[in-house]
C-alpha cells in the first residue's frame, strides 16, 4: 500500500487583508460582510486585470465597505 503525500494548503493571500479590514469595519460591518466585499473585490480584480493582488484587492474592499457604510448611515 503506498503512502499519499496531500499537499499542505496554500496560504491565504488576503487573510491579513481580512484581517485589517475587519478590524477597521467591526464598528460598521459584520465580518460576513468584509468577507463579500474581500471576494467581490478579488473577482473583480481577476475579471478587469487578470491577476488579484492583495494591496488591489484591500484598496477595492475597502471602497465597497465605505460606501455600504455611507449608505448604512443615511438609513438611519
């Protein structure tokens, strides 16, 4: 019987973008939230250049959080 090497995962590349984000935003969003808009962000960034940097991929988040929260705060 041979042995079956399962490669190790590979890193999160956006989990200190997640982590930044969700910290600046716990006041706002929900982390469910942050998460969406980290994904949003990331496929958008994949479909517009074709690669997902992390730094592109905050930079959008981060808009997409800022404008739910504006919209959020004419709400109430």
């Amino acid at each position: 019987m041979s042995e079956r090497n399962t490669p190790a995962p590979e890193p999160d590349p956006y989990a200190d973008v997640s982590a930044a984000l969700r910290e600046e935003f716990s006041a706002v969003h929900p982390a469910s939230t942050v998460t969406r808009c980290i994904d949003a962000a990331h496929y958008g960034a994949l479909e517009i250049t074709g690669y997902a940097h992390p730094g592109l991929v905050e930079r959008i988040a981060r808009k997409h959080l800022q404008v739910l929260a504006l919209v959020a705060s004419g709400r109430e």
